[in-house]
C-alpha cells in the first residue's frame, strides 16, 4: 500500500493512558517549561497528538513482552457506517490480523472529542495498531486483502504503515522512581539540547 506523497512524519510515540483528560492537562502545565523541554529538532508544524479510545483488544500472550515495532492502521468509516464498520473490524478482522505471525496484539481504537490534546480534529477517526514482535511480520500487511471492505471503509482514507522501535517502553515507575542511570540519561540528553529548546508554541494546545 503506497505512501501519500506529502506524508512527512518520520516518528511515532505511544502512549498507553487512562486519564486521557488530567494527560492533557499536565501536558499544558507542563509543556515548554523546564519540567518538558522541547528540542527545536522537532518540526511542529506537522506535529499531531491525538488521544484515540480503545474499542476492542486483544494479546496473543500476555506473559510474553512485546519487542518489535508496531503496525499502524489509520481509517474513516464511509458514511453513516461507523457502527457497522466498528462491528466488522473487532469481530472478523481484528481477530483475523491477529493470527498472522509475529503479532503480539491488536487495538482497535476510535477518536472521540473529550480529553483531547490538540484543538483540531484528526484525519483519521479509527486507529488500528498491532504489536509485532517479528521484522517479517510487516510483509503480511502488503499483500493483504481483508481490510479492504468498500462497504464499510473508506479506502480513500486507508493508511498502513510501519514503525519500527527506537526505545524501550517507558513506564509509570520509571519516572516516578528512575534508576540512577536512567537519572544521568536524561541530564545529558537536557545538556546536548542546550540553549536550542521551543520557547514558544503553548497557543497550538487546547484548553480541555
């Protein structure tokens, strides 16, 4: 499945949260400020933070840490089809995907209004994203079929990409309770951005 030819993001970061409204809020509070500094390597001008609100999930095996990249699907439903659309996609595709090999798990996730970062709306109202712990396992997307239902979906807006991982996941208690390491980590990460940090830009945030 081709790239659109003005697709400019090159990063993805996940955030896996469950206060989506108080994420918000600290963020505002805190961003741009010495608690989030924010490196001018970054082009905002492409930036999206969208929280998007879980529908279906599934593990393949919990007991087991998800150690490869992730499988982005980005979609709109065709119109007046959302409940339909999400009816098909958790029950027959989602579970479908999820066989294939290498996939740890599978979200079906849709946007919603409340809690948002950002005072604009998304491209896409559904995400689909799968954990994949096998580099072969991104091959099994490009030849697939079933996702492609001019029914339900609306394949003008079809998006499928790959990310692979750059960093270890990072946790609640990780930053709550970090190893000294982790400590020295992020003072040299502060030190190597220097005086080169946003000042300005908190107006581009909502306001809940």
């Amino acid at each position: 499945m081709a790239v659109p030819a003005d697709y400019d993001w090159q990063y993805f970061a996940l955030y896996d949260v469950f206060d989506p409204q108080r994420f918000s809020r600290e963020h505002w509070e805190n961003a741009l400020t010495s608690r989030m500094m924010v490196t001018r390597a970054i082009d905002d001008s492409v930036l999206e933070d969208y929280h998007y609100y879980p529908l279906a999930f599934r593990n393949n095996d919990p007991e087991a840490h998800h150690t490869g990249g992730v499988v982005l699907e980005q979609f709109n439903a065709v119109h007046g089809k959302d409940a339909d659309l999400r009816a098909w996609y958790a029950d027959s595709y989602l579970p479908s995907a999820l066989r294939r090999p290498g996939v740890h798990s599978a979200a079906l996730l849709a946007f919603r209004n409340f809690g948002q970062m950002l005072p604009t709306m998304p491209r896409y109202n559904y995400v689909g994203i799968y954990k994949v712990n096998s580099a072969d396992s991104w091959h099994d997307w490009k030849d697939a079929t079933e996702v492609v239902d001019p029914a339900l979906l609306d394949q003008d807006s079809l998006l499928v990409t790959h990310w692979d991982k750059l960093t270890e996941k990072l946790t609640e208690d990780d930053v709550h309770h970090p190893t000294s390491q982790a400590l020295a980590a992020e003072e040299q990460a502060r030190a190597h951005m220097g005086d080169d940090v946003m000042t300005s830009g908190a107006e581009k945030l909502g306001s809940g």
